[in-house]
C-alpha cells in the first residue's frame, strides 16, 4: 500500500514541487533585494546557500563547448534555484544573475541540509524536480529547435512582464532589458532579435526604447509565446 507521503508526492507536479521547495526556504530564510545585473553568484563559487525567488527573474547561465555564455534557465516567482550543488557540496556549476529587479530569500546550506533531514516531503518534491529536469530535457531541447525564434522572444517578453506584481498589473508594462540581453537567453543572434523587435513594434505589440521595451498588447504577445519554453 502506498504511504500518504508519497500519495501526495505523486498527486503534485513540477510546479508544485518547486512551490513547495521554495515555501521551505522561504521559512527558514531571510529576504534579499538585487537590482537588475546584479550577479546571486558565480560559476565555480562554494555554494553556501539556496534561493527562491520571491519576484523579479534570476537568469542562470553558463559557458558552452566554445566558450561563448548561454542561457540555462530563467526562474521566476516561487521558484527555487541554486540547491543542487548545495546537496552535493560541490562549486557552482553555473552563475545566477538578475534579469529583472528581483527579491530572493536565501538559507544558508547547512540550515538548508537540516530543513531536508526534517522534512522528508521536501527531499521528495527536489528529487521529482531533478527526474523531472532529466526526463524531459531532451524534449524540451526538440521543442526549442522546432519554435520559431519570433515565439522564443515573445516567450521571453511574456514572462518577464508577469515577474512583479507591478509589472503584471500594468496595462502596458516597462521591461527594462536589452536587445543582447535577449539574444542570449534565446541563444540568437543579435540582429536576429532587433528584427523581431521590429516586427514586434511595427504590428505594435511593443514599443522599442532606451534599454527598455514597453508591452503594448499583452494579450498578443502571449499568442507569440506559444509553444516556447526556456527551462
């Protein structure tokens, strides 16, 4: 007979999963503001803390086979990041820089360890997650090489206007990123993403500014996002 834990371990999803990891370290920790840019940490350092992103959008990154920096993960509100080499006592494999203004809670590792010791459900929701990231990164990798770089942008404009409460409740949210800033997190180029933002701006859904981008037509937007992930 299945345990109630497990029973309710497999009623939840990934989403759930990282809501409840992110809770726990919420409790435990303590509330931190970064200001766009701002680098959480860096490839290589101990790894003495976990986070969960309270608001803003923390982008993970790291160096591929030619030296040039990709995009790993974006993570946004009531995710976590940063505990899987916390668990293993092992160098950050990646560097976490802010996207968008953000407010993180940090655990120290070692309270971290001993939350996880306590709370069994919460060993199990990182463990889904992982398994989760294994078995479906290939076909998230299929899915990217078959979105059209057009969806990828909006995929990105789309989440980054939900990541405050102050940008998703404005009408026409003020996004401050850069075009190269958005080359690399949908790992095109450049040029690339100026033309869409173009395109973008002459069927007005955006309106191009000084580093910034203001959404116009969220509600369109959202329809150039699908089918787009970036995880």
């Amino acid at each position: 007979m299945t345990s109630p834990l497990i029973s309710t371990f497999r009623s939840k999803d990934v989403r759930a999963w990282r809501a409840d990891i992110s809770a726990a370290i919420k409790q435990a920790g303590v509330l931190r503001h970064y200001e766009r840019k701002q680098v959480i940490f860096h490839q290589g350092m101990p790894a003495r803390a976990v986070y969960a992103v309270e608001s803003g959008v923390i982008e993970t990154s790291g160096l591929n086979a030619s030296g040039r920096e990709v995009t790993l993960s974006i993570r946004g509100p009531g995710e976590p990041f940063g505990y899987s080499e916390a668990v293993l006592d092992e160098p950050r494999t990646r560097q976490a820089s802010v996207l968008q203004d953000a407010s993180i809670w940090e655990v120290g590792t070692d309270t971290f360890l001993d939350l996880l010791a306590e709370r069994p459900d919460i060993t199990l929701s990182m463990l889904g997650s992982a398994l989760f990231r294994v078995t479906r990164s290939s076909a998230m990798r299929a899915d990217l090489r078959g979105t059209s770089a057009y969806n990828k942008v909006g995929y990105v404009l789309s989440e980054l206007s939900r990541s405050t409460r102050e940008l998703a409740e404005s009408p026409t949210p003020q996004l401050r990123i850069t075009h190269e800033e958005i080359s690399r997190v949908c790992d095109l180029s450049r040029q690339t993403v100026t033309t869409i933002l173009g395109t973008m701006q002459a069927n007005a859904i955006v309106e191009l500014g000084l580093r910034s981008i203001r959404v116009l037509d969220r509600q369109r937007l959202a329809l150039e996002s699908e089918g787009a992930s970036l995880d």
